[in-house]
C-alpha cells in the first residue's frame, strides 16, 4: 500500500512538471501570435493579417475552422476592421503588456488573453481571444 501512494505522488508530480511546462510554452506560442499580429496591423496588411484571424463570420460550418478570404469582400473588410481596431489601441498607447492568461469558460478551445496598453499613468485593457487553427494560435475575437 505504502508503494502504491508513492507511485500516485510520483505519477502526480510528473503529471504537474509537463502540464505546468506546457502551459509555458503555450505562453510563449501565444505572446509570438499577439507579437506577430500587431506587428501586421501596424503595417495594415490584410493579405497578412487574414492569415492570423480565424473566420467569425455567419457561415456557422467556418466559424473558428477556417480563416478569412480576402477575395471576398465582406470577408476583407470584417479582416479590415480588426485591423483597424488593433491599430487604433497600439496607436494610443506607449506600449502593451499581456496580463492574464485563461481558458475561455464557454469554449475551452479558446484561450483567454488579457492585454493592457499603457500610455502614461492611463491603461485600457481588453480580452484577446486565441485558438489553434492549423497548428497554430490565430485571433478568434476581441472582446
């Protein structure tokens, strides 16, 4: 019995160490994809930037399982949009720090990330919200 609980320690201990060591790197993952994305928007790619934003159109069969298509019209200026979003925060601030990190409560696909920008003694923050989507994380909305 008593190599029995130190097994499940163990077993525990082990599960902790990758859990914690993945969450790391999703970490790092998520901070190269918010990097990535306002670096695009600054620039007002939207070739570009359509290829980190996934699809949250009307289409249900697409949302969050595709990105968008810039050939389409509406599609290019909903991707315009969250450009023009994302540049107008980066633009009224000095600089952006990633906060908090969480799993979305209604969609766990979705990962939470709570971004503040700063600019002085004045912070505005909103809720960036990222999947995977081809191996990768991409944008899913901003709340």
């Amino acid at each position: 019995m008593n190599r029995l609980i130190k097994y499940t320690f163990l077993a525990v201990f082990i599960f902790s160490i990758s859990v914690s060591a993945q969450t790391e790197n999703e970490k790092k993952e998520l901070n190269t994809a918010t990097n990535s994305l306002f670096d695009i928007c600054n620039k007002e790619d939207i070739s570009e930037a359509a290829k980190l934003i996934a699809y949250n159109g009307l289409d249900k069969d697409r949302k969050y399982k595709s990105f968008y298509n810039i050939n389409n019209r509406k599609e290019k200026s909903a991707v315009n949009r969250t450009v023009q979003k994302i540049k107008a925060m980066l633009k009224i601030s000095d600089k952006y720090e990633i906060v908090k990190y969480s799993t979305d409560k209604l969609t766990p696909a979705i990962i939470d990330v709570k971004i503040t920008f700063k600019s002085g003694n004045q912070e505005i923050s909103s809720v960036f919200k990222f999947l995977k989507l081809d191996g990768r994380f991409v944008l899913a909305e901003i709340e």
